[in-house]
C-alpha cells in the first residue's frame, strides 16, 4: 500500500518506537507545561528531536534515527530543520501524520482529546502543508473504527503509565 520493502517498514516501526525517546532529556516542567511554552521552552522542546538521534544514531539505522530527527518537519517546509516535500525522509513523512494524530486523540496536562473524527478532518485540512498530501489520503482510508469505546480506555491508560513511568524515570535520574 505505501509500497515499502519490509526493510523500511521495520524502519518506520522502529523510529515509531523512538521518534520522542528525546524528550526523556527534556526538563519536566517544559514536558508537562499545562498552558502555551514560551519562545525559550519551544526552543528546548524542539530540542528532543535531535537529542533522540543522537541517542539512537549508534544502535539503529541511518534511515531510522533521521526518521527520528526529522519527524517534525512540515511538509511544506515549516517544522524544527525547515526541509519540505520529498525532502522530507519518507518515513517521517508518515511518522509527522501519526504522532500528530495521537497527539490530537489523546490526553495531554494542557487539554482533552479531541475525537477521532475531527483529528482526521484537521489531518485533511493540513494535507499539503503541514502533512504529505497522498499519506495523507492513505492515512484516512486506513482509519481505524472511530466508534470503538477501547481506543480511548486504552489511550488513557497508557497516559497514566507514560506519566508514572516518566516519574520514575526522572526521580532514577535524580538520584544518580
């Protein structure tokens, strides 16, 4: 369907995995910010892209971790490194539309989820500037059945592990 060779699908899966290991280095109070960061903390926040693959770089492959770097650019060229279109690595093309949309859908200490509904019609509206336009058209065809009541318990039950988790990890630093 996206016509990748099972080499570049694991390569995708892989900087799924560890497209935001970056913000691990990110201080908590820019991560967990509940209102709008300031120009500094944006700064900082956009600093976990290149952390992760500097993080990742040595361990996984050069497609991975530049999937990783990269995952936040716009496709019409807006985003942390100013690259656009086909320029863009493919796979962060797909991981930009992914992370966005799980961004949208789930809980974040600045605000409520929005629907599955209207994070895919804010996908389509960006189609051509912030997102590949044909992923995203491959996006919204796979779309999962939006009506199903799990998603959503499942997406808040990894918020609540991702929080605890996230402390625990930063208290271990702490202490070291």
């Amino acid at each position: 369907l996206l016509g990748m060779d099972e080499k570049a699908t694991m390569d995708v899966q892989l900087a799924a995995i560890y497209h935001d290991i970056g913000k691990t280095q990110i201080p908590e109070q820019v991560l967990n910010k509940p209102g709008k960061l300031t120009p500094g903390e944006y700064f900082i926040m956009k600093l976990h892209a290149e952390i992760g693959y500097r993080m990742i770089q040595c361990h996984t492959s050069p497609e991975t971790a530049q999937m990783v770097l990269y995952h936040h650019e716009d496709y019409d060229g807006g985003g942390y490194f100013g690259l656009q279109g086909n320029d863009i690595p493919y796979g962060a093309r797909i991981l930009r539309i992914c992370d966005v949309y799980d961004a949208l859908t789930s809980f974040r200490c600045y605000r409520e989820p929005c629907s599955p509904e209207k994070a895919l019609q804010y996908l389509k509206n960006n189609a051509g500037t912030k997102f590949d336009p044909k992923l995203t058209e491959v996006f919204a065809r796979l779309k999962p059945n939006w009506k199903n009541e799990a998603f959503f318990q499942l997406d808040l039950q990894y918020y609540i592990w991702k929080k605890k988790s996230r402390s625990i990890l930063l208290r271990d630093r702490k202490s070291v």
